[in-house]
C-alpha cells in the first residue's frame, strides 16, 4: 500500500485517483506517509507549503528520503517561470527535502524542458521530477464511472431525437471572462453573430470588491494577449454591449443548481441547448504558440454528440487524437491546429467558426449524417470507456510514474488492470 497525506487543505489528483494501492489519509498526525502532496494548483509560490507544522518523525523522513513530496499543480497549466522554480526549490530547503525525491505535477507539456534548461542555466545540478497530469479531463468524465452506459443510452436517445430545425447554430460554454473568452465574444458580437449561439458567460463584476473578474480596459486586454493588438481595438467597442449582457448560464435551470461551481461547471454533463444547436465553440483558457495543454472544455462537446471548433493552444486536436477521439476533418479545416502563432490560428479557427454559422439547416443536416458514426464512437468512449479501465490504467501508470520518480520503487509493483 502507499498512504498518501495532503500537507494542507486543496484539490489535489490522489482524490480522485482509481488505485487500489493508494490509501489516503486527511491529516500528517494520521499515519506515517509514504507521500505527502501540495496542493499548489493557486498557490504558485508554494506559500501555504512553507507554513505547515510536520511532526519530527515524518520530518525526518522527508530528510533521509523515506517519505516521497509531490508539488500537485495539475489543476493549472500555468507556464515555466523562474521564480516559480525558485520558490519550489526554497520550499523544498524549508521541509528540508530531497530534490531528487519530489515530484511536481502540471498540466503544461513544456514545464520539464523549460525547468531543465533553467536549472542548467542557473547552475542548479539537483532537480525535481516534472510530470503532466490532465487533472480537469479526467474529472469531467469520473461521474460516469457508475451510469456511463446508461447515460450514453440515453444520450444516444436524445441525440436521434434531435429536430431537422434548430432555434441556434453553435454553444459557447466557459463561462470566466478570461481574455481569449472576451475577446472571442467581442468578435462575435461585431460580426452580429452573438443571437448565432447559445452563449454561456459569467458576466463582469460589478463591484471593484465583488467576486468575479472585472471588465477589462483595452490596455489590460492588449498586455493579456500580445499580438492581438489590431483585433482588440476593432472590437473594444462592443465592450458595452458584452458587459450589458449580464451573467447568462446555461443549465441552470434544467439540472436545478443553485449556483454555477467547479463541480458542476467542470463536468461534461448534458445540456438542453445541443439538441437545438449544430457544432460548439470552444474557447480554451489561452492560446499559446505552442503545444501545451487541453482541459475539460474539449471533453463537453465529445460527450454530447457535437463537433466542435476550438480556440486553444496549437496541437490540441491532436491531444484529443491522443485520448482515443475522432475530430471533424471531414466538416472542418483543422489545418489551424498545425499553427504556431495565435494570431493567425485564432483567424484560421475563426474562419471555420463562421463558415459553420453560415451554413443552411439542409447543409448542417447533411454534415451531420456524415459525422454521425464519430459523434455516437466519442460519446460511447467518452461517458463508458474512459471513465472506468482506461481511467484505471492512466490512473495506475501516473501512481507509478510518481513511486519511480521519488525512488520509492520497493514500495510496490505496478498491478495491471484488465
């Protein structure tokens, strides 16, 4: 068995990981730990870290490297960057740790070579392990470890259901005001699209102490998204009119929830708006120039029998390849997933977004027929496959990837899941 303790309260992965070796404890004065884990996925300075009060035997553990320390950050994918490494390395001489002994966990693919390349160049020859971990993928879909066959079922029920007509073409979920999410609204706006879609948005806030993000100036949205400085300014004068929209959530009223929170909001639960809509638009937390990341916004449409355009990072298409789904290079020109720049894969995404709107009911009826065996495989996959033995293998894997990196391999073997 590998008992597992967070030093302090926060999300972390081994909460929802399907492994029967784990055996989690709440507390340092539980039990004796062979990991402990930091929740640092907002504390990106590992503040909290340096304030907890180990007991001298776990301590001492820690020091003579019986006792493993995972850094989990896979709630994020926040970007390399050199304070961050010195904060961990300072935390890790305040725990007095072993580098070679501690783990840290992201959802940015380029963390480990931004890391390296930065101890090299800083002179720092003792380094911790970096793995990735798509922490929100696999929580979107660990409802339906129990009822993925039936909801498929009953998906698939409603998806042939679905009228010839349609009130909307397109759903836009994501509902933060990040500055891609605004600034792909703005866009739909001025080009008198927005009455187009089913549009989820949280709104700005309206007090300067309220909760929620503020509306952002034009400067902020420049500095936010470099390179985008021509598209911000033609749109910036529809901010009044995003901002006079108000909070508008889909779901609502349909699951009956009270308010939109990271349990709901972050699963792939169905929604009423696909079954009158075409394809979804997804906006991605950030664009970047190149491969990085793919959360739960990309599982949504997956698992409701659309075909999606995506706003995100290069590559991300083929990350969804990766987790055994089809895309729609049949309907769609993903071509804009090969590019580097933002700027001109937000335009190439862009283009296909409204080629898609324009499109007549008999022509989106026809794409659909030819879609329809990709749309049922990533739904059958997504809310049955996934969530059971794939998740139990990729869950087991990721546990011995961080019992290898700690040396921590007398531990336990690897036990295959069938």
């Amino acid at each position: 068995m590998i008992t597992v303790i967070p030093g302090h309260r926060g999300r972390h992965l081994f909460e929802g990981i399907r492994d029967p070796r784990i055996r989690a404890f709440e507390a340092l004065t539980d039990s004796s730990p062979n990991l402990i884990v930091f929740p640092c996925g907002q504390d990106r300075r590992f503040d909290r870290s340096r304030t907890i009060r180990i007991p001298d035997d776990i301590q001492r553990g820690i020091s003579q490297g019986r006792i493993g320390l995972v850094f989990d950050a896979s709630t994020e994918g926040v970007m390399h960057k050199p304070d961050i490494s010195d904060a961990l390395h300072m935390t890790l001489d305040h725990l007095r740790g072993v580098p070679e002994q501690c783990v840290y966990v992201t959802q940015d693919r380029n963390y480990r070579s931004d890391y390296a390349t930065h101890c090299t160049r800083t002179g720092r020859a003792r380094q911790v392990h970096v793995l990735n971990h798509d922490y929100w993928i696999w929580d979107a879909l660990s409802h339906f470890a129990d009822t993925g066959d039936d909801e498929y079922r009953r998906r698939l029920q409603t998806f042939r259901a679905r009228p010839a007509q349609r009130a909307r073409k397109f759903v836009s979920l994501n509902r933060t005001p990040r500055p891609m999410k605004v600034l792909f609204l703005l866009r739909v706006i001025s080009d008198g699209l927005w009455n187009s879609g089913f549009i989820s948005f949280g709104g700005f806030r309206s007090t300067a102490d309220g909760p929620g993000k503020a509306q952002p100036s034009e400067e902020e949205m420049v500095r936010a998204l470099p390179g985008f400085e021509d598209l911000i300014h033609s749109v910036m004068p529809e901010m009044k009119t995003l901002a006079g929209v108000g909070r508008s959530l889909l779901g609502m009223e349909q699951h009956g929830w009270d308010r939109l929170e990271l349990w709901n909001a972050s699963r792939a639960v169905d929604l009423e708006e696909y079954a009158n809509s075409w394809f979804t638009a997804v906006t991605e937390t950030e664009m970047r120039s190149r491969p990085s990341r793919i959360t739960e916004k990309l599982i949504k449409p997956l698992a409701n029998f659309q075909p999606f355009v995506v706003f995100a990072n290069p590559g991300a298409l083929r990350m969804v390849r990766d987790y055994g789904f089809f895309t729609f290079e049949n309907i769609v020109d993903e071509s804009y997933d090969d590019e580097p720049d933002p700027r001109r894969r937000f335009d190439l995404a862009y283009a296909e977004f409204a080629r898609l709107c324009a499109q007549s009911e008999q022509e989106w009826s026809r794409m659909e027929k030819e879609i329809e065996d990709r749309l049922t495989f990533n739904a059958h996959w997504g809310l049955t496959r996934l969530p059971t033995e794939v998740r139990r293998r990729q869950d087991c894997s990721l546990v011995d990837e961080i019992v290898r990196a700690v040396g921590l391999t007398n531990l336990t073997t690897h036990i295959r899941t069938q």
